[in-house]
C-alpha cells in the first residue's frame, strides 16, 4: 500500500488531494520512505518533480559550459548585431 500526502502532491499548496485526483487514476510519483508499522510505502509528486527538474538543469548547464559562451559575450555580439 503507498500513501500520498496531500503536502507532496505539488509545490503549491492542496487542501484536498480529490481536487488534484480521482480514484484509480495512474500516477509517477517518487519513493520517499516506508512506515515500518503499516508497511506502507510513502510516496511522493513533488519530490519525483524536484528531481526532474534538477537533473534538467544539470543537464541544461552542461550543454552551456560545453559551448563555452558567456553571458557577456552572448551580450556584446547582440549589441553589436542591433547597431547594424
């Protein structure tokens, strides 16, 4: 059995997870912990969400610094192009 809180289903605050989803409806979330005393697995959106969400940036900041731009040249070459 998985438990969902409704703190962990998104960033922004959920009075009542029916609002956000019904029953039976399939769901990715990310494994946070287990109740040793239920046995049931907590689980958690948010958490599956932050993960994606830094491993894009990651991603996205290796692809920057593998091209070797910098901000300021970005800058100057779009000065220099709008003058023309």
């Amino acid at each position: 059995e998985g438990i969902l809180r409704a703190s962990e289903l998104a960033r922004d605050r959920v009075e009542d997870a029916r609002t956000v989803l019904s029953v039976g409806q399939e769901i990715e979330a990310k494994y946070v912990g287990m109740d040793r005393k239920t046995r049931a697995i907590a689980l958690s959106i948010k958490a599956k969400d932050n993960d994606e969400e830094a491993a894009a940036v990651k991603d996205y900041s290796r692809g920057a610094t593998a091209t070797g731009a910098k901000l300021g040249d970005v800058l100057k070459e779009q000065l220099e192009n709008s003058g023309d």
